[in-house]
C-alpha cells in the first residue's frame, strides 16, 4: 500500500463470508513514518477473548507521532473476529484454534481462510512482528515473550530481549503457530503474554506498551534508550501444580514471585467438608501464572511454574545504547537464596 509520510490509513479486507452471506474481514491500521522500513507487524486476539493487546495496539496508534517513526507500522487490532464476536478464544462454529492453522488454506474453513489471508496480506509484509497474547480465561500470566522452534534451530535472542521483560520463556512449539510458520520464511514474530484472557488490566496493558516501545527504540524505528533489565533469565519449560481436590482456590502468592521447596503457593477449601489441601512449591523456582478463577476441580491447574534448573543469565545486548534497569525477578532470587544453573 502507497500512503505517503507521516499518514495513517484504516482499511479492511475480506477474507470470505458466512452463510448469511456476512462477510468476515480483517480491519487494519498502517502508519508510514519519515521512511517506508522497517515494517513491524503488531497483532492481537488470535483467540478472540485476549483483549489486553487490542488496548495495546489502539494506544500505541494513539501515542506515535508518525513524523517521529522511522519505519512503518501494520496492525491488525483483531484477527480472529469471529471468535471475538462470540467472546470466545475460538469461533464456536468453526472450533479450530486460529493459532494452529497458519499458514491457512485459500479454499479451507472459514478459521483458515482468515488465517490464509492475514498471513499472507500482513506477515509477508513485515520485517518482523509481536503477537500479542494473554493466558486463557482465569490463567494470569506474567509479561513475557515466548521463544518457539520446532525441529528447527534456535532463533536469535536479541528480537524477545529486545521487549525488556525479566523473564523470556522457551518451549517446543507446534506446526501451525504463527511464530513457527513465519520463522519458516525468514520473519521473526515475537510472542508476547500479557495477562489473562476475558478482562483489560491496566498493569498489563502498560507492560504491554512499554514492550513493543523498547522493541521500536531498540531497533531505531523511535528515537530514545530502552529500558532492558540488567539481569534477563531464559528459562525452559514448565511445570503446571494441580489441584488434588475440589473446592476454593486461595492464591497465597502473586504471578512473577520467585519462591522456594515447598513455600505455600495456594490453599484449598471445600465449602462441604470440613478439608483443605495445602498447595506447594515443588521445587525453587518462579510462578510464571497463577489462576484467578478460584473455583476448581480434581487436575485444575492452580499455578504455572518454573524451575531455575534449565534457566540462564542472558548477556546484556551489545552494540545499541540501552537504559539498564533493575530486574525485580534477579533481586527475588538472590533474596531466596535460589540457583540459576
């Protein structure tokens, strides 16, 4: 799309129609700076009920002043509209999981069309992008971008450093994701959780901003230092604590606290038996989620947790100017007494 320096453009494009012949689109945002590239892509609500990173995007539009941008921004605020219309982190007709289709199909479902398109109208486009995500419905995550590979070598650090979370999480994706998928061709698109799905946090929504404006300082599209920890941990894989019982979950800590063996995490009431089920730390390491639903079964998870064991101290990126700031999550583990290995 030709629009000149300095603009903003809203548009849409139609993916396919439903069976009352409405069609499904995907509504847009460009803003062009002082000069065309680089292009960086933010999206959100791949699930339709994530909704901090939609709140993200709009305010981001809202801030920039595109005669100070170098480079261009392409948003898409809601890509699965389907499912956000239905308040559904999936379309309920559909009940295909956008986030495991890329890169879509021309002539597929109406979930991979959609995909079909935004790949290959908006991520062929980038220079490199963040997804922005939450947790599911009464799963509160902590911000942090999560490195995926499947089968394929270790991407670079320095796009998910460049956020300026404390911890960056890494795992084996699956076939389908859009990180993985646009890795394939050569675009590197961030994950980024903020949060919890169903609901707007303002804390989140602040994180979730200050990411993408230290990923666009950082990479010279916006003048200014950003702000990087002076410790980042990469950690491994993930262990979800379960609940051995039913009745009321009461969170005895916070998601981002770094806690050691057997420090008390949550306790369990049952409203019809005179029982409780005390929740543990297995072993040290850092709640990276803890679920906000208090409600729970047999197998709920309650929190999400990380060791220290396969985690590392990242070096501090070189080569641009940067603010070190302290790392709250470092000074957690040195208070504990906890081992990075």
């Amino acid at each position: 799309m030709n629009i000149g320096r300095g603009e903003v453009h809203r548009g849409t494009i139609q993916c396919t129609e439903l069976e009352d012949a409405t069609p499904v689109l995907l509504h847009y945002l460009v803003m062009r700076g002082v000069r065309k590239k680089p292009v960086l892509l933010l999206n959100a609500a791949l699930h339709g009920d994530e909704l901090n990173g939609i709140e993200v995007i709009t305010r981001i539009f809202e801030k920039i002043n595109p005669m100070e941008l170098k480079g261009t921004i392409l948003a898409v605020p809601v890509v699965n509209t389907l499912a956000f219309k239905a308040r559904s982190r999936e379309d309920p007709i559909d009940k295909k999981n956008l986030n495991r289709v890329f890169p879509g199909k021309k002539e597929g479902t109406v979930t991979e069309r959609i995909a079909y398109y935004f790949f290959n109208k908006f991520v062929k486009k980038a220079t490199f992008g963040i997804d922005l995500h939450t947790g599911m419905k009464g799963h509160l995550l902590i911000p942090h971008p999560r490195i995926r590979v499947l089968n394929t070598p270790s991407p670079s650090l320095e796009h998910f450093q460049a956020l300026g979370t404390e911890i960056i999480f890494y795992n084996e994706g699956e076939k389908g994701m859009l990180n993985i998928e646009a890795e394939k061709i050569g675009i590197p698109i961030v994950c980024f959780e903020i949060g919890e799905a169903g609901r707007l946090d303002e804390y989140y929504i602040k994180e979730g901003m200050k990411g993408i404006l230290n990923f666009m300082k950082y990479f010279g599209m916006l003048d200014g230092e950003p702000e990087i920890p002076e410790k980042q941990i990469l950690l491994k894989d993930y262990k979800e604590i379960a609940s051995k019982m039913s009745g009321i979950f009461h969170p005895k800590v916070n998601a981002g606290d770094v806690v050691k063996k057997n420090q008390l995490l949550g306790i369990i009431n049952s409203p019809f038996y005179s029982e409780k089920h005390y929740v543990k730390s297995p072993e040290d390491g850092v709640v990276i989620g803890i679920r906000t639903q208090p409600i729970v079964r047999p197998g709920t998870t309650v929190a999400w947790f990380m060791t220290f064991d396969q985690g590392k101290l990242l070096p501090t990126l070189k080569g641009k100017k940067i603010m070190e700031t302290s790392s709250r999550t470092f000074s957690m583990v040195q208070e504990k007494g906890v081992e990075i290995s």
